[in-house]
C-alpha cells in the first residue's frame, strides 16, 4: 500500500461513516449519550479535509495528520481514541514509503495498543477494542499464513462484524455506557459498530474497489 | 423538535456570539472555542469545560472568585484537546494551571491529552477530577461515578482559594476535599431532545420518572412512579446518606435541569430543609437555582457537601460571574 | 401533569417554606403571604406583587436596591388586598409606600382596595401601572396593555431611586419613566399547566409557536409556523419597533419563559444584537435569564428600553437580591 | 328574607360553585387564564366558613361579611369585583332584619352599581355583568309587577341565564379575556356564568327548596 491508498482508506472510511452515521448515533442513544455518529462525521470529515490540504508523502504522515485531525475535531470519548490509534498506527509505518502486509499488521497492532493504553479498557468491557482486537488478531493470522494485503485485511474486517456481534450481550464497563450497568446488555457497542466501519473500508481499498 | 437556534449545527457558535454580546468584560474566543478572562499574574488559572447544553456551567462560572476560562463542546460533546490548550495556554499566570474535569471518559482524555501538550510546552499543569454522582455504583470496573453538581462547589471554591493565592498544588488539593465532600442525585420528570439529533435520549410515561439521571439524558439507576417533591427529596437524600451520612454543617444546592420552574425548586428546597433538619443536620449554605442543567429537562438535582469552617470561609468569599455572584 | 411539587393546593405555601429557607436574610410572612426585607426609615417603600409562577419575580427582587416587599398571589392569580395592606404596612419607613402594579385587571383592582384600606389608616400610597407589552393593542376598549418584562426594569430604577433617598412622587414619576420608555413581545414554543387545574392553558401542535404570549398563557396575537431564532426575534423586535421606535442606547432583556435552556436565549440573545447594531441602535445594559417566567413554557420574550443617562445609572446603582446581584 | 335566609343563600351559593367549579374553569380557560372556578370555590369557601364563625345579626351585616371574606380570599379580577357587589348590597340593606321584595331589589341594584363602578365595565362588554344586568332589570320588573321575593329572584336568575347566552356571540372588551379580541366570540363569559349561578342560589332559597 502507498501514500495515495493510504489516502483512499480515509476517504472511503470518511464517506462509510458519514453514510452510517445515523445508526452510530441510533446505536449511542440507546447505551450512552445518542452522539457517536455526529462525532465521527465531524471527525472523519475534518481528517478527510485536512488530508486534501496537507503534504503528507508517507503512509505514517498521513496516518499521523488523521489523528491529529481526529483528536482536535472529534470530541468525546472516541475522538481521543481513534486519535491516538491513527497516529500510534502512523508512527508504526515511520518513513517507509511501501507499507507491505506484515507492516501494516504491526501498524495495526500498535494503533491496538495505542487505544488500548489510553482507555484502559480490556477486552470484553462492551467498547471499540471488541472489534478491533479480533480484526488484528485475524489480520496476523491471514498474514501469517500467506495473505495477501487484499486477504488479510478481508479477514480483519469480517473478524470485526464477529467482534461487534459479540458485544451484543456484553455488560459495558467502560465509557458512558458503563453507568447504564445490566441495561447495556442486548445492544451493539456503537464503537465497534464504527471500527468494524473502519475495517471494511480498509479491506474495500486493498481489493481495490473503492472508488 | 422545537427549539430556539437557527441551524442545529450552529448552535454552539451561535450561543457563543451571544454570550460574547451578553458579557463584553468576558473574552470569547471564537475560533479556540473558549470563555476567557486574564490572565491574572501570579495566580493559578483555572481552565474547565465540558459538552455544552449544561449552561450556565462552565462558560456562566467564568469571572472573578470562580474560572479563568471555560471551553464548552459541542453539545453533550466533549471538547477537544486543542481548545483545551489553547484556553490553558490564555490562562496561565505563571504559576500553573488547575483543569476541572468532570469524570466522563471523554472529558478525561480529551483533558489529559490537552494537559499532556501543554506539559510538552513547558507549562505546569495538574487535574482535579470530579465525580460525585452517587447514581452510579463506584467500582473499578466501570468508568466510574460521574461529574455533576459538585462541579459548581468545585469551581466555586477552587477559584475562591486561587484568588487569595493558593499554589498549584493547594488549589489542586483543596478541589479534591471539595469533590471527597460532595455528592449529588438526580430526577428527570421528562426527556431532552439534542439539536443534532433532534430526538429525545430516551422516552418517559406520562407518571413515569427517571431515578438517578445524568446530565446528558442517560437514563439513571431506575425508573420509577410520579410521586410528591417531598418524596423525591427523600429518594435523592436517603441515596446520598447510603453514601455519605448526612450530618454537621452541610452546603445545599437544589438545581434545576432546565425545564423545570423556579417555584419547583422551591418546594423541593422545603423539603430538603424539613428531611436534613429532621436528621439533625444544619444547612448552612444553599443555592436553589438551575446551575448545571441537561438542556430542557425537566426535574431536579441535588447536591450536598459537607462544609469545615475553611471551606465556608472559601464559599462566602467574593465571586462575580454571569451566573453566581456575591461579596466584592 | 408532572410538577415537582406536593399537592397543587400546597404549592404557593410549600414554595414560600422552601423560599424562607433558602434566603434568610428575607422575612417571609407566611400568614400574610409576603416576602420582605426592611422597613427602611425614611425610605420609600416598594410593594409588587402578582400570581405566581413567575419566578423569580417578585419574591427574588426584594433586597437592597429593589423592592421592599412581594405579595404572591396563588399561581396565575392576583394576591388580595389583605396581603398587600399587610406588606404596605409592613414596609412603611415613614415616607409612603409606592405600589408597583402590573396592569391585569385583577392586580389592578386589588392593589387598589389595597390603597384605600391603606389611606383609611393613613399611610400615604402611590401606584405606577406597568403595561408594556405591544402584543396587545392600547386601546381604550380593552383592558389595555399587560404588564411583563418591563416589571423588571420598573423594579430595579425604582428600587434605586428610593435607595438614593427619592420621594413618593419623584419614585413614581421614574417608574412611569421606565414604564414609558419599556417595550415587551412574548413568543412561545410550548403551553404550561396550572397545577389547580393540571391541564394545558391552551394547545400547540408540534411546529406551531404562539406569537405575542402573554406570561399566563394568554394566547397571543397569532399562531405561527416554528421557525429561526434569528426570525422569532425579528418578529419581536418588529413588533416593538412599530410601536416604539428602536434607535439610541437600549436596555435589553432576553428573557425565558421556564422551560427554555439558557443556551438557546443566548442563541436569541446573538439575534436580537445582531438585529438591533442593523439598525444602528447600541446595545448598553443587557440581561439574559429567566426573569420574569410563565411555568414551564417554553419561549421567551424580548424587553427593550431607550435609556437615559439617569437611567443607566439607577441601572448600574446596587443591587442585593436573589434574583439579580451587582455592584454593592 | 330574613338573616338566616341571607346565610342559607350563600351556602347554596358556594355549594353551586364548588360543584360547578370544574365547568367555569373550562369557561375561563377558553379566554382567559383557567382560574374563575378555582378561584371562586376558594372565595365562596371561605365566606361560607367566615359566615359559620361570624355574629352577622342582619341580613346586611351578614352581606357585608360575604364581601369582606370575598375580597380577602378570592384574588384575581372577579374577588374584588364579586365582594364589592356584596359589600354594595350589604350597605344598601342597612341595619333592617327583614327584607322585603323592593328592599332586595335596591340591594341588588346596589351590587350592580358596585361592580360597575370599580370595573369600568359597560353591558355588552362581555362580563358578569352581562348577567347582572339583565338579573337586576328583570327582577325589578316582575317586583314592580306584583311578584313576591320567590317570583322576583326566578325572573332574575332567569333573565341572568339568558344574560349568559347573550355573552357568547360578543367580543370581550374588559378583564383578561380582552387581550384575546375577536377569539373570544363564541364563547360563553366565565363570570357571566358564575352570576348565574349566584342568581339560581338566590331563586332556590327564596322558593324554599335549598336545603
Ligand atoms: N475507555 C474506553 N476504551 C475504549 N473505547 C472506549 C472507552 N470508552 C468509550 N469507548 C468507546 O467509545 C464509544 C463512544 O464514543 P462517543 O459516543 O463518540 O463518545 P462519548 O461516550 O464521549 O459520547 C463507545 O461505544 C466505546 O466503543
Ligand atoms: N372590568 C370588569 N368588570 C366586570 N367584570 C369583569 C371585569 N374584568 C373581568 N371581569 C369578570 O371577571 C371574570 C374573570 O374572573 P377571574 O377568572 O376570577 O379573574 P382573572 O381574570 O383575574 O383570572 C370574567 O369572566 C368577567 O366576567
Ligand atoms: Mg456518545
Ligand atoms: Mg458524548
Ligand atoms: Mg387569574
Ligand atoms: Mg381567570
């Protein structure tokens, strides 16, 4: 992957969740505060703009300019989070120019760690790390058995939609939806909801079928 | 969704030229997004924020005695970092900046990474966080109690104890005796509706109530019947004193959310006197009023510290801000 | 009808308990139902009064600076004679008594009886009738004008001119100053219920707004589609305008009706300034808050007042109330 | 009509009231502020109550009592105006024990000319004394006419009745329903309705039939 797929990841990410940004929201008033989606276009769509204007000549730089965005233009709790994901994915990728598979693994896992660092939250408390953590795991087991980009970041996204089925019944521990306790349990975590957004645009790019 | 504003979008800025209009001694900054006075040489600036739909808090608290600068998100909204530290950076004084965060995961790492880059820049940062919302059960495995009227009590007191020259690390100190002290509970009689959204948090019956809201619409520990202010009164006490035994000299404040009239707060302030008093307990200060609000709520919150004759001291010293004002 | 309250009988009662409580330094005269403060010897003396649900007007206007003594009728009814004899006696510092009267029919005729019971023992007694809102057409086939926001200017000129030692006549001559130079337009987005009654004074469909409300929930002049901040304050200040012509130094009041959160009337505030430096007006005093309230309605509505010089300096003279504090 | 008379009529008075309250309410929230039943019921209330404490010895002291409480307990518009009426005719009965049919029609009279002159108002400006009015008139003509106490008050709470439905077609020009103009046309005037009720608790006692 180069600069420029790098950049239609966001892109593609940007329009998936300006698209979706109804059934985030739909998803956040029933557990937290009905906001996530108008975070997130907020969010992703600054990044999106920034990205037009900025020179950013390496996957990491722009990964890092996302983040940035992401956390000066989000707000709340997930602008923070994703934030920091990006910009620990784009420190991961540091200059190289040609990010191959298992570089993107290891950007991946970082932006994992990053977030995961951050929030303190583990997995199973009900939050976007459900997701996130089996999309990477997946990723490095495709990855490890001879994917392709195209191939590894496929299993990734649909490890993802499994993550975020599974917060169904989860209690959330984390996050506003953690005062909410018992009632949590029976919905989608809205930031799964997103990662696994974050995901399919990701695999969508590397197959090559974004627009 | 009925509502006074000309675009949900612009909501925020909208309120902001307003207040800026309303309040010409204070500093609005349109573009970092922050309510501003001083800086004042020598002394601790106090920067705190939060979403916005809670006004008067922060932006209201901003003046003398209480806040240097307050940075109002959007809606419900956290704010973010750069606003954040670009208010820090207006602020300080030379001797340190105190952030009031109250104790939601957005605000707190929104905060932190602000505080983070400030420290980056040299300047010398510390947080008081508050959480004194005993609707939500205390535990390590959750996000933790949240911040909601004791923030009042916080920035009051805090700004009293900067004003008279109090370090980084005493103001630091004294707003976590304020936040140990406090506690708060609160009932929605009827939803709220974000502009961005345009549809309510959640819906309520006709006799139904919401036990233990939050300020932003979340629903609370229980739903329960209409009943008289008198028993509500009790339900909110008696979850305060499970807590923190209600008794000595106690700071007071029954606030509205939003929707609710004066002459309510009222009644339910009668029968917070008659419950504490019942209890032995003294009222020594109060404020009925709408202070930290959750939109067009209707319903009530209520606050109680446990005063010392120090932190009495520091309540009574002068403030004068758009919202709370007393002394000289 | 969900109401933080007791019984719908109890309310006034349980408010004025809860009233006592938190303001200490007001007497509350639970028997005669008023709110007081005084008697000042040698000062003129200020009775208002009203229905209530208009908090915080009148009861959070007495204080230093203001009034001397409310009367609270039951909600939405004028108070009786007795009580405003009883006030009238109660603050007479020896320089007579001015009764500031909002012009409703029923306020009207009590305060009167009130006066001639009052002359019978001898107190001498002025009154200023408060009539400012354009909704309504002046004619001298209605009842006239209804008294609103403009209440709030009168009170506090007023309440420093007799701080700075005016006589009975020269007290009444600045209230009709006031009263002259003070336009109001109400508009609201909701209804309120009466908690005697629990129904909705009258109904509103879900984007229809009531334009020219009065503080009762008197429908207006007309039913309206929802629409902007920005056009609901042109709509007012259009109205005021055709009456009172908008230029020069203004006082200007947002005021909510209950049920609006703050942020929206700085939403309102921003129009409403916007509006008027269009038109080449200046914008000197402001105030943004529920002043002068109907319930829970939601709404606002817009006071204007052409200033003097004299009268901006009554305005900034102190003031020491609940409701509004400055200066000392 | 002697003194207990006096007093049976307004306990039948605020009997009428208490159980019509609801209906004039209604009358009153249709064009003015949905108080005139509570606020009467509270007025008639305390008079009656006042009435059972007081040495009222005369029909005009015990008139005059009505008044007084009328003023001191009702608040809005129509106490000051319903208690002058009965202080009115309180006065105008003087210190005789037993009133006879014209002594009656001058108290009357003199109740119409006490609300008129402290409210300003004008028959046809759609008030209670659209009631009043007729009441008085025709209570004088059937007097005049021969009739005795029980036929006089039927004429008059007769004539108060179509008083009443005379209101609804006019346009008030008095009290709070005047802010409201043309709306008001087509309703029937809540203090109208209240005279009314006055005038059939008069009729009822003086025909023997109250309780
Ligand atoms: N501590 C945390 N760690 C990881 N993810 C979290 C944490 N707290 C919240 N989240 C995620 O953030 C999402 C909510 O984001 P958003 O609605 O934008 O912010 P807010 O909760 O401040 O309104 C949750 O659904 C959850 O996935
Ligand atoms: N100036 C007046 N003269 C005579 N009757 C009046 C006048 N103003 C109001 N009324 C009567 O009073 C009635 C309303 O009484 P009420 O509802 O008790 O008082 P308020 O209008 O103060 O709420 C009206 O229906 C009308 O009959
Ligand atoms: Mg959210
Ligand atoms: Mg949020
Ligand atoms: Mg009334
Ligand atoms: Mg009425």
């Amino acid at each position: 992957m180069d600069t420029s797929a790098f950049r239609a990841w966001v892109h593609e990410a940007a329009r998936l969740i300006a698209d979706n940004a109804e059934n985030l929201t739909r998803l956040d008033a029933a557990i937290g505060d009905g906001d996530h989606g108008v975070n997130l276009r907020r969010g992703f769509q600054a990044a999106d703009e920034m990205l037009d204007k900025a020179e950013a000549e390496t996957p990491g730089a722009v990964l890092q300019t996302v983040g940035r965005a992401l956390i000066s233009k989000t707000g709340g709790a997930s602008g923070p989070l994703y934030g920091t994901g990006f910009r620990q994915a784009g420190k991961a990728l540091a200059d190289v120019t040609e990010v191959d598979v298992a570089k993107l693994g290891s950007a991946l896992e970082a932006a994992f760690n990053g977030i995961q660092q951050l929030g303190a939250a583990h997995e199973g408390d009900k939050t976007m790390l459900d997701a996130l953590g089996p999309a990477v795991t997946a990723y490095q087991v495709a990855a490890e058995g001879g994917a392709d980009i195209a191939g590894a970041t496929r299993a990734a996204a649909e490890a993802a939609e499994r993550g975020l089925a599974e917060t169904v019944p989860m209690l959330a521990r984390k996050g506003r939806a953690s005062y909410l306790g018992e009632r949590t349990i029976g919905h989608e975590d809205p930031g799964a909801a997103s990662t696994v957004l974050l995901m399919r645009a990701l695999a969508t790019v590397t197959a090559g079928e974004a627009p | 969704m009925k509502k006074l504003i000309n675009a949900p979008d612009d909501v925020l800025t909208d309120a902001l030229v307003g207040f800026a209009a309303a309040y010409p001694d204070l500093t609005v900054n349109l573009e970092d997004r922050y309510i501003s006075r001083g800086p004042t040489a020598g002394k601790v600036g106090l920067v705190s924020g939060g979403g916005s739909g809670h006004e008067p808090l922060h932006g209201g608290f901003v003046g003398f005695g209480m806040l240097d600068a307050a940075c109002p998100g959007e809606v419900f909204t956290s704010p973010v970092p750069d606003q954040l530290l670009a208010a820090t950076k207006a602020v300080d004084g030379g001797a340190g900046v105190l952030h009031i965060v109250k104790n939601y995961t957005g605000d707190v790492l929104n905060f932190q990474m602000a505080a983070e880059l400030a420290g980056d820049d040299g300047l010398q940062v510390e947080s008081v966080l508050v959480n004194d919302d005993v609707a939500v059960e205390n535990s390590t495995y959750t996000a933790g109690r949240r911040g909601t009227g004791g923030t009042v009590f916080v920035e009051k007191i805090v700004g009293a104890a900067a004003e008279r020259g109090a370090d980084l690390a005493a103001c630091a100190a004294v707003g976590r005796e304020v936040n140990d002290r406090s506690r708060s509970f609160g009932v929605a009689l009827s939803t709220n509706v974000i502009p961005a959204t345009g549809k309510p948090g959640f819906e309520l019956g006709d006799t139904e109530i919401e036990i233990g809201v939050g300020i932003h619409g979340e629903p609370g520990r229980s739903r329960g019947q209409m009943t008289t202010a008198r028993e509500i009164a009790g339900v909110a006490l008696e979850a305060i004193h499970a807590d923190m035994p209600l008794s000595g000299d106690l700071l007071v404040m029954v606030n509205g959310l939003g929707g609710t009239p004066l002459i309510e707060l009222y009644v339910v302030y009668a029968a917070v006197a008659e419950f504490l008093e019942s209890r032995g307990a003294t009222i020594t200060r109060n404020l009925v009023g709408n202070y930290i609000t959750s939109l067009e709520m209707a319903g009530c919150s209520i606050t109680v510290m446990r005063m010392t004759p120090e932190l009495t001291e520091l309540w009574d010293a002068p403030v004068q801000t758009p919202a709370l004002r007393w002394g000289r």
